[in-house]
C-alpha cells in the first residue's frame, strides 16, 4: 500500500485552481477550508463536486445547511489560502468578505465564486463526497491563484 507522502507527492503533480468552501451553520457562524478537490460535473442540471475530509469542521455545516460557497482565489491572495488550510477558531477575523444572494460568504476580490445548494453526498474514502448544484455565479476579470507542486504560483498567457 501507498503511503500518504506519495499520494502527495502524485497530487502536486496536478496543477490547479485554489479553492476555499465557505459555509455558515443554523446559528450563523461562518466555516471555511482552502481546497482544491473540485470538478464541474454537469451542465443541466449544473452541478459541481467538492470532497471535504472528514475530519474538517466545514463539513458539518455543509451537511446542516445544505449549502456551501465555492471562492476561487485570485492571483495575490496566497494569505487567505494559508488562513483557511490552518486550524484557526475564526478564519474570517481578518478576511474581507460578503454574504452572497443565498446568504453564503463570498470573498472579497476572488477571481469567481459560485453559491450551492447539497444535492447529494456519497461516502468517498476518508472525504465525503459533496455534489452541489449551482445557485449563484460571479466572475471577476481578475488572474487566478494557481498551485503546482505544493507552490502557488501565476498564468501566463501564451504568445
């Protein structure tokens, strides 16, 4: 069997967009994680995927709420990323951000973000598996935050 440090090591081969899901739970308090683990699934209905780990405490909101955010960082925005991969008791302190139409928090400046409502969720290893469907969309015209081989970095347009 694998080892965890070599199934890292594969996944940071995958360059990619970063992520923070935002939630708030029944009472208000607002939960975020910084991830990567997300796909578009399907253009009708529209449906996107996230996987939270179990032992995030994101998930449980999620889960209560039946919704979530999708913030997708900017170029520039490495800090919030490192905020919401911490263990930190209020990740929001220091974080610009507003509720969105569907009263999920949506960052301040992120290269787009996107509200959802859970339509399903399906076991999947130590992460739950979370489909969602789209609620809400805003695109900015800024570059995105990328991370490649544990390293953010920037797009570069070719030519």
């Amino acid at each position: 069997m694998l080892d965890g440090n070599a199934i890292r090591q594969f996944a940071s081969c995958f360059a990619t967009g970063v992520a923070v899901i935002t939630s708030k739970d029944t009472a208000g308090k607002l939960y975020g994680l910084t991830m990567n683990a997300i796909s578009s699934l399907s253009l009708d209905p529209p449906l996107f995927l996230i996987c939270v780990d179990k032992r995030s405490n994101t998930l449980a909101p999620i889960l209560e709420t039946k919704g979530f955010a999708v913030n997708i960082l900017a170029k520039g925005q490495e800090a919030i990323s490192n905020t919401f991969a911490g263990k930190s008791e209020d990740k929001f302190a220091n974080i610009k951000y507003r509720l969105g139409t569907h009263g999920l928090p949506i960052i301040d400046g992120a290269h787009g973000a996107a509200e959802f409502s859970v339509h399903a969720d399906y076991p999947g290893g130590d992460h739950v598996i979370i489909v969602g469907e789209l609620r809400s969309v805003d695109t900015g015209a800024v570059d995105p935050l990328l991370y490649f081989r544990s390293k953010y970095g920037a797009f570069a347009p070719a030519g």
